[in-house]
C-alpha cells in the first residue's frame, strides 16, 4: 500500500507542475473524457477514484518515470 501512496504523490505533483501534460496522458490512455476545456479537477477526480495500481503505472511511464 505504501508504494501506491508513493506514486499517488508523484502523479499529485505531477499534476500541479505538469497539469497539461497529465492530462494529454489520461487522455490518449482513455482514462478521462478528452474535451476542449480541460479543468484540473478532471485529473484530480480521476486520481482520487482509486485507479489500479497498473493503470496508475501506465501514466507515470509516460510521464517518464
């Protein structure tokens, strides 16, 4: 449990720093809906509604972790 709360943390920063970038990766891996308005919300609700942990390792990959 402790390594998913590590990589919950890197994709919490990652969104703060790298917010467009996040969201480009959710997008074209079909986790979030892609739309002209991207709100930061859309990435924090997809984070807080408990991705598996292959899917969490999926986006830090292309986030290049």
């Amino acid at each position: 449990m402790a390594k998913k709360n590590l990589k919950e943390s890197a994709l919490r920063y990652e969104i703060q720093i790298n917010l467009d970038n996040v969201l480009d990766i959710l997008g074209k891996l079909k986790f979030v809906n892609t739309s002209e308005v991207w709100f930061e919300r859309l990435a924090y609700d997809w984070l807080d509604n408990n991705p598996s942990e292959k899917d969490i390792n999926k986006v830090l990959k292309e986030l290049g972790y």
